[in-house]
C-alpha cells in the first residue's frame, strides 16, 4: 500500500446534504486547484446507505458471531470484540476514518457527523484526538453549517426539519401545512422562511457552487462567532458548527477568525491589547511591553453584515499602558484587527 501527502477522505454520516456538498466541493477543488489533492474520496454515496432494520450491506461483511446484523461502512473489524469498541454512533465514522486511512493509504482524513443524540460523542472526540482524524461537527445538524452564510443566529434548535407522519413538513416554504414552525424549531424551514435558500431540501445540488462558496468568509466567521459563544463541550453546544475548518482545509484557505467580547486581552504585535467600550468610542490599550504598530486599514469597524464601515489611520501604541481612540459609527456591530492571516473581531 502507498500512502500519499496530499490525498484526503471524508467520511459523512448522512447521504444526503453533507455527501452532496461535500461531493460538489471536491469537483471544485479538483477542477480549480487541481495540484492541491492527488485525490479526495467522499463516503458514503447514497446507495449505500445503512440501515440499522433492513442493513443493504450484509453481503460485503465478514460474518461475526453474536453481533448485530448492521455494520460499519467501509471496513469490518475481525472479531465482535473489536466491533463492539467502535459500533456506538459517532465512534464508528471516526473508525471509518481510520480504516481508510489505515488499509487505503489516505493520508488525511475527516469524519463529520452532527449531534443527533449519539450516545457516544466524548469517546469519538477522543479517538480522533489520538488517531489524527480531524471531526467536522454541527448542531443540530449540517444545515447549521449553512445557515452560518447567512447570519449569525444564536437560536437552538431542535431539528433539521420537522416531520408530521415522518414525512417533512417543508416549514417556511408555500407547500408546508399544519405544523408549520416558520424557521423557529427546524433549521431547514429557517433557510426557506428567511429566503435563504428557497427550495432548500437534503441532498440539493450545487448548494457549495450557489450558495456557499460566494459566502465562504462571511460563513467562517459566522461560525467562529458560535464557537466563540460557546461555553459548554463541543457535543453538548446548540448552535454550535465547525465544519469551516474542512472547508477552509480544502480551499487551502489559511485566514483565521477569532470573536472577543468587549474588555478581553488579546494577543497583537508581540505585545497584548485590551479594548475597551467607552460611551461612543473604542479604546485600544497596550498592556504589553512591546511597542504596537497598527498600519492603516489593519483595523475596521463592520456592520451587521460584515462589510467595512469604516477603518483606522496608523495606530502607534507605546508599552505599558498607551492607549488610543476610535469613535465607533453608529451600526457597528464590531471592530476586526487584522495581522498576517490572524483576524482578531471584539463584538461590541
């Protein structure tokens, strides 16, 4: 077996909206940095979907004793034992993960999986922390991930989409009926109702094309902005998505955002920064003992929308205790300094 240095798998748990994004972003990352992977392989396709009561790969698993008759995707281990140590939801996709890495020479390789109540999200973490295997994670389901193009919602919410007689309501659209949450409960009904993505359903294509990939830096920084609100375990946090970090793998994209809260110390320059909020104004303190150069432009104030309502003129900040001024515009919403490809935001 040959291992590669820049081939990559992704393993989704659904067959639907991830496999298809997924699928559509591999197409354009082949076909427009077409040097960056030797080859990117997504599972699993659609008709090979498992199911736990009516298992449609039996045919391709060893036959172990006393074990359930549902299996893992790709790879089957050698004795139920084993199987038993990975068969838990989400274990298994990060075991799949490293199968492939493992029997099929993949030098890198992700897992994305959502919460969906799994019973063993902490055992998963850890496994991927050992085995190298990075996990692409949302809450409640990916749908978080591309609702993060659109705004930052600080809503929970308790379903993909709402069902009625287990079919889907299709909330926030014209055809939806009875049970219509408008958005409030299920993440696909937010995407409709607020004529994000109209005819949202799972497994539509060309939603990274269409959607996504003109929105990519305003979706990272939306989804840092829940990380950054996050204050419990990643598994546990609604909403909560980090599936930026894949698609930022992918695109070879090296920018990296991180929110603050008003009155924290950040790392700038070699030296330390506060920022503080004081009636109409913002003010920078260096709180370090290296002198702070921000050139013009490093630092601008955003809207809701996240475009530049205004920037800085040179900004030189002495050690220890120097300090300088910004009158902040009226429909700021936060201030971005900006140093290399490290993008530090203070939400106001």
């Amino acid at each position: 077996m040959r291992t590669h240095s820049n081939n990559l798998v992704i393993v989704c748990e659904g067959t639907d909206t991830e496999y298809q994004y997924f699928t559509d972003l591999k197409e354009y990352v082949m076909a427009h940095q077409p040097d960056r992977y030797c080859a990117i392989k997504v599972v699993p396709v659609p008709e090979e979907r498992i199911d736990r009561k009516n298992p449609k790969r039996n045919h391709l698993a060893r036959k172990l004793s006393n074990v359930p008759q549902y299996h893992y995707y790709c790879k089957y281990e050698d004795n139920a034992e084993d199987y038993n140590l990975y068969c838990a939801q989400p274990t298994r996709y990060v075991r799949e993960t490293v199968l492939f890495m493992q029997e099929d020479g993949y030098a890198e390789g992700w897992a994305v999986f959502d919460c969906d109540q799994h019973p063993a999200h902490e055992d998963a973490f850890r496994y991927a922390k050992q085995a190298n295997v990075g996990i692409a994670f949302s809450s409640y389901s990916f749908e978080e991930w591309l609702l993060a193009h659109f705004e930052r919602c600080p809503q929970p919410f308790q379903h993909s989409e709402c069902k009625a007689d287990n079919k889907e309501i299709r909330c926030g659209s014209s055809a939806a009926g009875d049970g219509d949450c408008h958005g409030t409960d299920c993440i696909g009904g937010r995407l409709r109702q607020q004529h994000y993505i109209t005819d949202y359903s799972k497994g539509k294509k060309d939603i990274f094309k269409t959607y996504s990939l003109p929105r990519i830096k305003n979706a990272m920084i939306n989804a840092a902005w829940l990380r950054y609100r996050s204050q419990t375990a990643v598994w546990v946090s609604n909403p909560y998505t980090d599936v930026d970090m894949l698609v930022a793998r992918m695109l070879g994209v090296t920018v990296e955002y991180r929110w603050y809260s008003i009155n924290s110390l950040m790392r700038y320059s070699g030296s330390e920064i506060r920022v503080i909020h004081d009636n109409n104004e913002l003010v920078m303190t260096n709180e370090g003992n290296v002198t702070v150069i921000i050139p013009e432009g490093q630092g601008a104030f955003l809207d809701n929308d996240l475009s530049v309502i205004s920037s800085n003129g040179r900004v030189l900040l002495q050690p220890g205790g120097d300090s300088c001024r910004l009158m902040i515009p009226n429909n700021a919403i936060a201030f971005m300094l900006t140093e290399g490809n490290n993008n530090s935001i203070i939400e106001l």
